[in-house]
C-alpha cells in the first residue's frame, strides 16, 4: 500500500490499465478465482486513492 501512494497519477493510471488487462487475461484463461479477487481489490484501492487526491 505504501507503494501505491507514492505514485504519480500518470503511474497510477498506468497500473489501473495494467491491472484491468491482467484481469482480461486472467478471465479467459484458466487463472484460479483467488487471483482475480486479488487482482479486483488492486484496482479497488488504486481507485479510491486516486479519489481521495
């Protein structure tokens, strides 16, 4: 989490867009449940930070 709030919003955005392809992927592949609840609560909390700035 300490990472993720020293992060510019021009990074944040990126990882935003990397995380919802990795979650594209992890959808049409075989990726187990748990790893696509994992990866939901990253952009989750990417999100809500980029809110609160």
């Amino acid at each position: 989490m300490k990472d993720i709030k020293n992060l510019s919003e021009k990074e944040k955005e990126e990882k935003i867009k990397d995380l919802k392809l990795e979650l594209m992927k992890s959808k049409t592949g075989r990726e187990s449940k748990l790893k696509t609840k994992e990866i939901k609560k990253a952009i989750a909390r990417l999100l809500m930070l980029k809110q609160k700035t």
